[in-house]
C-alpha cells in the first residue's frame, strides 16, 4: 500500500511503469480517518483520501471540504496512478491560485484566505448557500423573479471582471458560481481558465455541450465564455439547462447549436440578451470589451425590474 500526506493507493510492481489510469476512472474514496479504528485497504485503481474536514464537493480539478466555519480547502484531485496527470491537476490549482491573486478581493469572487505552493491547496471562503445550480434546482419555484434578475447581473459583472483582466473563465456553468449567506452570486472555479497573456497551453477546463459555443469548440475563448453566459441566463430565468423540457443531452444540445437551433426566448424577460450572447458570439469575433455592450444591456433590461 502506498501512502501520501493524504491519501493511500494501492502500490504497483517498482519494476513497472505506473498504470496510467486516468482520473475519471480512479475511485476516490472519502474517509475521516479519526472516525474509523482502522484504515481500509486500498483497491487497484482506489484512492483512499483521508478526510481534512467537511465533504462539500469533487470536481475534474479538486476536492473541496469545509476546514473551519468560514473557510473550505480546495485540494487538487490526488492520482497517483497517473503521476503526470496528478502534476498536471496540481498546477491547474496552482493557476486558480494565480488567478485569484490578479483578481484580487473582489464582491463578484469568493475571498482567499491563503495558497499553500507545497501541497498546492487553496483555502477559500466559505460560500454557506453552495452553488447556483444546486440551489436553483432545490429551491426551484420559490425563488422569486427579483432574486433571478439580480443573479443574471451579476453573473455578467463577473464574466465581464475576468474579461477585462485578460482571464478567459473557459467553464461557464452554473456549478461554477457560488452563492453567499446573502444569496450573492460569485464566480468560482477558475484551475480551467486560461490568462491570454499567457501565449503557452490552452485552458484545460472545457464548458459541457449545453453552454459550449458550437464553432469554438477546439479551443475556448473569451466569446466561448459569452455564449456560455446565454445558456446560463436561459437556465438562472427558466430553471432549466437548454433543451432540457426535451430530454436533450449535453451532445444533442451541441448538435442543435451548430444547426442554428436554439430554444424559443421570446417568451422570456432577458430572452433579447440570451440572444445577443447565442446569436451575435455565432456571428463576429468578440473582443473582452464586448462585454461591456452584454452589461449595458443587461441593466437596460433589468432596471426597474431588481
Ligand atoms: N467556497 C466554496 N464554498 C462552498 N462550496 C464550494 C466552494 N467552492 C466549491 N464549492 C462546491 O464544490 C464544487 C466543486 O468546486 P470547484 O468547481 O472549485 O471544483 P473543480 O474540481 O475545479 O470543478 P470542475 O469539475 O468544474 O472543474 C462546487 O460546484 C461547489 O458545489
Ligand atoms: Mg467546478
């Protein structure tokens, strides 16, 4: 059995090259090793994490517990069975790090309390209202159309924040925002983005099919990050992802899309600036003050209405 500062694996043969499972496919395995008399033993392909706190969430990048009652621990996802995987996930959180700190405190992102660069953990605040995705679809019908209106603003503030700093968010989704004890929202998430100044790799994180703009799909951009603010619109008013009433995947979504296939908005108060993010991002080339023009018209719309 092989043990790290936080987890344990099942070893391999020294004499042979690591098995290369990718992170998908290694089960991650949470135990608070203070509530069990003993620990188990790994599986092939098991990671055992040991638990620092709170369980909150696991993504592609991170896990993520609560430590104490205003902070959560971002950890990059162990795989050992993968080790240039695992140095890639780590600094994909070391980025996030980096992100934040160009950012700096600001009421569109959640605080950082502190980046560890030798075990490559990001402790952030804690957000007690979780995130927008989750709410939206636990609170559903109860939450009123004010509260919505005030959401959709400030998720174009936020994009149009990073934007303006050069940072291309890459995963606009509504797991990636974040909500405050006041039901703020923030924009989280950023060990997928990318910094435009930084000429090397593309982003490594990649929108799901219902907020991916269908022609830049090989390499996201600032006008990915719009198209993706339409679809998140369409789900902060309706409720649902698009297509979802029709039971369309993530794939069939993208299908549509690429067709000029896009669900009906007319019916909908910000339906003008869905369209305006679908629609315009399908045809010119959007420049990161292209944003400026979605948030005039997004308090156009909405001024009177929050
Ligand atoms: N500061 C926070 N407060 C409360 N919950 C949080 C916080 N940060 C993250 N979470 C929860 O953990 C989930 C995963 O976090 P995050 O998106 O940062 O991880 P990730 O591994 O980078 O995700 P992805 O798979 O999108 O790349 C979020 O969707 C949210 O539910
Ligand atoms: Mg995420």
């Amino acid at each position: 059995m092989g043990r790290c500062q936080n987890y344990l694996y099942k070893d391999w043969d020294p004499n042979e090259e690591p098995p290369m499972y990718d992170s998908a496919k290694v089960k991650h395995t949470f135990i608070e090793p203070e509530k069990v008399s003993k620990l188990p033993e790994p599986e092939d392909g098991e990671v055992i994490y040991l638990a620092k706190g709170e369980f909150l969430g696991k993504g592609t990048h991170g896990i993520i517990e609560r430590v104490s009652p205003k902070t959560v621990v971002k950890t990059p996802l162990p795989n050992p069975y993968n080790p240039s995987e695992e140095v890639d996930i780590r600094l994909y959180v070391a980025l996030e790090a980096d992100i934040y700190k160009m950012i700096g405190p600001h009421p569109r992102v959640p605080r950082v309390y502190g980046y560890d660069p030798e075990t490559y953990c990001l402790t952030l605040e804690y957000l007690p209202n979780g995130d927008l995705e989750t709410y939206i679809r636990r609170h559903g019908d109860s939450i009123s159309s004010r509260r919505r209106y005030r959401w959709i603003r400030q998720a174009a503030e936020a994009v149009r924040l990073l934007h303006a700093l050069g940072i291309i968010h890459s995963d606009i989704h509504p797991r990636n925002f974040l909500l405050d004890a006041h039901l703020n929202l923030k924009i989280a998430d950023f060990a997928g983005a990318m910094l435009v100044s930084d000429y090397g790799d593309p982003p490594s994180g990649y929108p799901s099919g219902y907020f991916r703009h269908p022609e830049h799909e090989e390499y996201p951009d600032f006008v990915n990050d719009v198209f993706g603010l339409g679809s998140l619109i369409y789900f902060i008013e309706t409720g649902r992802y698009p297509f979802e009433d029709e039971a369309v995947d993530s794939s069939e979504a993208q299908n549509r899309f690429r067709e000029d296939n896009f669900p009906d908005t007319s019916g909908l108060v910000c339906g003008d600036i869905i369209e305006e993010c679908w629609v315009w991002t399908t045809q010119s080339d959007l420049e990161p003050t292209d944003m400026t023009a979605i948030c005039n018209l997004v308090d156009d719309t909405l001024l009177f209405r929050i």
